[in-house]
C-alpha cells in the first residue's frame, strides 16, 4: 500500500512522533554516557583508600564494600567530591525521569546545574559534608530526602560532582512512587508537581486522542510512548537493567494515567512543610501590618533625585505583584533626565519588610533556582572583559547567593572573586566557595576599607534596587585600582515593552526597584567620576522574560500564594482559586515562552532589549 503524502499526514501525530523519537535518541544516548563502576575495585594500586568518604544510602538499600571501595576509587580518580550512584535495577520510570533531567556529558562542567540522581547511594567526602554542615550519621534517609540533599551538596561542590552506575548496587526493585511520595520527591528536585502532574495527564490524553482520531499516524506516537521503556533501557547494551522492564512497559499508560492523578491529587493537597516556621512567620507579619503599612514610605519628592528638575509624571502606579503584599507603589519619569524613580520610596522598614522572604527564608529556595538558570547571562557579562583586562581580582557587588561568580569561573580561573550583599545569601556563597570573601552590609560602608584593592567591580541588577545610586558609583570609584574597571548591567526604562506591558512589565520589579536610568543619563554620570566608557551592550544584555513575567504577574494578581503568611489565611476557595488560575497560565505560559524568543531574536538583531551593560575605565589620575 502506497504511504499518504507528506501534506496528508496529520500535524499533531508529526509532532508527536518528532518529539518522541528525539526523546528516545537522546535518553539513549545519555545512558551510554553514564560511567559504570567496575565490579570489583582496581587492585593495581593496591586497596583504595576510603578514609574521608562517606556513602549516604536510603532505607532499605545495602551497599557491599566492593561497591563502596570501587566507587572511591572512581571519584578520586576523576577528582570528584560528590558522586551519585544508580543502581542496577533502577526502575524504568525513575531512570527515564533522571534521564531527561541530566546530560551526564556536561553535568560535571556546569557550575549552575543542579544535582541530580537516583536518590538511593551518594559518595561525598567528609570536608564536603563538614562545609554543607549535612550530618552523616542518624537514621536511613528516604529518596526525596537523598534527592534533596544531593541537589544541595552540588553547590559546595559545584565542578566535582559526577552520576556513575553501580553494578553491585540494588534498591530492592523499589519502583515509581505515587501520590504523596513521588510529589515529595518532585520538590526535593525543584520541580512543581502540581504542574508536572497536570503535563503528564495532559500529554497522555492528546496521545490517546490522536490514536484514536489520527489513524496509523496517531497509533505510532501512542504506541512509541509505551514502548520507550524498553527502546531506551532494554537490550544488550544498557547497563541498567531495571526490575520488571517487560510489565512497567506494558503497563505503562495505565500505570502513568494512575501516577499522575495520584501526584495532582497530593500535590493539590500541600501544605508548607514547616509548620511551626510558617506560623512564626505569620505571627511576624500579623504584627508588623497591625502597625499599619504607612511607615513604609517617606514623603513624595517634588524634585527629580538625578538632576534636580520638578517637572516629573506619572509613569506607573503598581502594586506588590511580586509577592502580593499590601501596598500601593508609584514610579515617576523625569521630563528633564527622563530618569525613572520610585516616588514616594522605601524606608528603611520598608525595604526590610517587602524584601523579606524574597531572596532570603520562604523565598530563597525560589530565588536560587531562578538565578542558577542564567548561566548564559553569566557568561554573556564575563565575557564582556576579555578584550580589556586580565584581572586577579573582582569584586561583585550585589552579589546575592555568588551565581554569576560562581559561573564566571569558566570564563576568568584564575581571577579572584568576591562578593558583597546585604543578605545573608552572601555568607552561603563564601560556604559554598563560589566567593572567596563575602562582605554583608551596604558598599559604601565598605569603600574606605576596601579602598584600590580590586581591578574589577561589577554591579549586575544592583543600582537599580539602591536608595542613593550615586552614592554607589562613588564607591566603587573608590575601591577600584587606577585603570581597573566598573561594570554594570541595568533594566533601561526607555524599552518598547515598558509601554507595550504598562504595570506587568516585569523590570519595573515594584516595590523593590527604586531607580532606572538611561544609559546617557549613566554615561554622563561616570564621566563626572573619572570614568572612561569602553563597551556599551542593549541586545545582549536582553533579558527573555518580558511575556513570561507579564503572565506571572498577572497570575499573582488574579490568584496570589494562598499560604503566604502576611496574608488573610488559606481557604478552600483560595487554593482552588490558585489551582484554577495556575491550569488556565499553562498554555499561556507555553505561548509567552515563544513571544520571548521571538523577541530575544530581535533584540539580538537591532542591539535592543530591556536592559543594557556598560563598562567604564577608571582613568589614572
């Protein structure tokens, strides 16, 4: 029988079966790229040492000491700090899940990528525990709390953590969890299960869909999804060799169907996982809006903060859509400077209450996976130096958690990096060692004692949160050597989007964003400060979440986090409230996400976005 033409064959079933087939592919291909242990440890050198390791295992799992020899061995050959083991009989799903999740080819070179693994053996040395402060005595972990703790330790070890494949290692045929347990795990991994859940029944019912209205076409994308178990883990050439392979694919559309309802339902049911931390918190909060929100902000200014003019409009009246906390907030555009400013601003009370949990305590989980997504930016603003400078050393203001040093190590190795922030955030990258000394305070309490020690200084997505903007260049003119170098990266409130979006365009960043400049009006101001510009960046300082934002946002308007503790308390009717708006947000989330590339595209090609780096010499007296 003669195939149907290519214009005939039913676009969805295409898709699938693209989108299928180069799942397999690659699930495939990143199981061969998984190092197996050996059986039994190397006996050339003699026996491995396995003083300063430590192997953490769930409960019910038994490793041999050939296995934990052997493993040693291995880390220490390869220089690893931090080593997941898989076992041998991992169950298909569990396998297909880490699969998609890691590349092991650059799983070790990504400094921001988060850990990974099984969740049932990990091999860390003991001055890696020590630094994570992980204790590793105590009962038997589960596998979301392995998970977890893997993902943390990750980041004290952020080149020196690898995946291998342990022979002589079995978890008992422990197969996938459902309902509660896997939700929990699915957290362990910063992920949503609520949202995976609702993905996976999603996916399930369009492939039952087209198998049954698409003909052949629909029937081979149905019938490639239940048999990827097998395509990617069976035959020969796996070396996992996961417990009843043969039944988990069989059953793997109704065991899917069951494992997703069972993971909505759970995830439907969350409560904070702390209950005694949540209700301290809450108590805090009840007790600082009792007081009222008024304190929060000083008088409106009548005169522009960078030039002085009073001739100054309404840009955007905005309130908190970044945590949805009480409060109303104004920006206003200068008509002489064009200089953008939060008008009335924070006090210092107000600043310590809308930032709190934000970056820090209920938020900081949040905020970290967020910034350890940027590694491209990272890059972008390390790279920007290389015709300029060689530095020894750099000083990153602003630094929050130390992401971008922590990335910019790829690009400057031998470069010394620290960091400064008024978060607690910066002593954790000094734990981690993503900073070698991290200072917490204001910069310009530090500038006199810090005064010519660093050939770089860097402020990426700092000005714009500070009180005194100016105040900050006169620092860093300060603690910078004669000929060093200043860069910084801004959100510019001259962007198209600004006015397309009007109060969802995410930059404006309310109430944490006090001040946005032109790049003329920051030109001019480091010319005053001996400064000479050398490299000035719109496109590639474009940041692709302009649509995206705009959806988030607006999704906390409509429906904000009904556990958060400064609000009137969760009800039945706000978590169904926030679960409905979240499944309506997916699809438009989905068509956002393309918006953003298309215009990241053009911003690339016309050298505009909605943000700009610049890079200023300090000229030698």
């Amino acid at each position: 029988m003669t195939p149907p033409p290519l214009s005939r064959v039913p676009w969805t079933s295409a898709l699938l079966l693209a989108a299928l087939g180069a799942g397999t592919v690659r699930a495939r291909r990143r199981l061969r790229a998984i190092p197996v242990l050996p059986v039994t440890p190397p006996a050339a050198a003699g026996v491995p040492r396995a003083a300063g390791w430590r192997l953490l295992t769930a409960r019910g799992v038994e490793p041999d000491p050939a296995t934990f020899l052997a493993a040693c061995a291995y880390a220490e050959g390869e220089g690893l700090r931090v080593l997941d083991l898989l076992p041998v009989d991992l169950a298909a799903e569990r396998a297909l899940g880490l699969l998609r999740l890691v590349d092991p080819v650059r799983y070790r070179q990504d400094r921001l990528g988060e850990g990974r693994g099984a969740g049932f053996a990990v091999l860390v040395t003991e001055e890696v525990l020590a630094r994570a402060g992980v204790d590793p005595g105590g009962p038997r972990r589960d596998p979301a709390e392995l998970l977890a703790l893997t993902r943390r330790l990750k980041e004290y070890a952020a080149d020196a953590t690898g995946l291998a494949i342990a022979p002589g290692l079995r978890c008992g045929g422990a197969g996938e969890p459902g309902g509660p347990a896997r939700a929990a795990e699915l957290r362990a991994q910063g992920l949503p299960p609520g949202a995976l859940a609702a993905a996976q029944l999603g996916g399930l019912a369009l492939l039952a869909g087209v198998a049954v209205r698409q003909g052949r076409w629909g029937a081979a994308a149905a019938g490639l999804y239940w048999l990827q178990p097998y395509l990617v883990l069976g035959g020969p050439g796996s070396a996992l060799r996961p417990a009843g392979l043969g039944r988990a694919t069989a059953a793997r559309p109704v065991r899917s169907l069951g494992a997703g309802l069972r993971t909505a339902a759970a995830a439907g049911r969350d409560t904070p996982a702390d209950g005694a931390a949540e209700a301290a918190r809450a108590a805090a909060y009840r007790e600082d809006l009792a007081a009222g929100t008024g304190r929060f902000l000083e008088p409106r200014r009548t005169a522009c903060p960078w030039c002085g003019s009073g001739r100054l409009t309404v840009q955007v009246r905005v309130p908190d859509l970044l945590q949805g906390k009480p409060g109303r907030f104004t920006l206003e555009r200068c008509g002489e400077c064009r200089h953008v400013f939060q008008n009335p601003r924070l006090t210092a009370e107000g600043l310590d209450f809308y930032y709190r949990d934000f970056y820090d305590g209920r938020g900081g989980e949040g905020a970290g996976t967020v910034f350890g997504r940027l590694g491209a930016a990272y890059r972008g603003r390390a790279e920007m130096l290389l015709p300029h400078a060689d530095p020894a050393s750099w000083l990153d203001v602003g630094t929050g958690h130390g992401h971008f040093c922590n990335a910019a190590r790829d690009v400057w190795p031998r470069t010394r990096f620290d960091g400064l922030d008024m978060g607690d955030g910066v002593r954790g990258a000094e734990r981690r060692g993503w900073v070698e000394t991290g200072y917490l305070g204001q910069f310009p309490e530090f500038a006199a004692k810090l005064a010519g020690q660093y050939e770089v200084v860097s402020m990426y997505h700092y000005l714009e949160h500070t009180r005194e903007p100016l105040a900050e260049l006169d620092a860093a003119a300060t603690v910078l050597a004669p000929g060093g170098f200043l860069a910084i990266e801004l959100p510019d409130p001259q962007s198209r989007m600004a006015r397309l979006l009007g109060p969802l365009w995410l930059p404006w960043f309310q109430p944490q964003h006090q001040h946005l400049m032109p790049a003329a009006n920051l030109r001019e101001a480091l010319a005053d400060r001996g400064f000479t510009v050398v490299a000035e960046e719109h496109g590639p300082a474009h940041q692709g979440n302009d649509f995206f934002g705009a959806v988030a946002l607006a999704a906390t308007r409509l429906a904000p986090d009904p556990d958060r503790p400064w609000g009137p308390g969760a009800t039945p009717r706000a978590r169904l409230l926030a679960h409905a708006v979240r499944g309506v947000a997916l699809p438009c989330f989905a068509a956002a996400a393309v918006l953003d590339t298309l215009r990241t595209v053009a911003a690339r090609r016309t050298d505009g976005g909605n943000a700009y780096r610049m890079l200023a010499r300090k000229d030698t007296p």
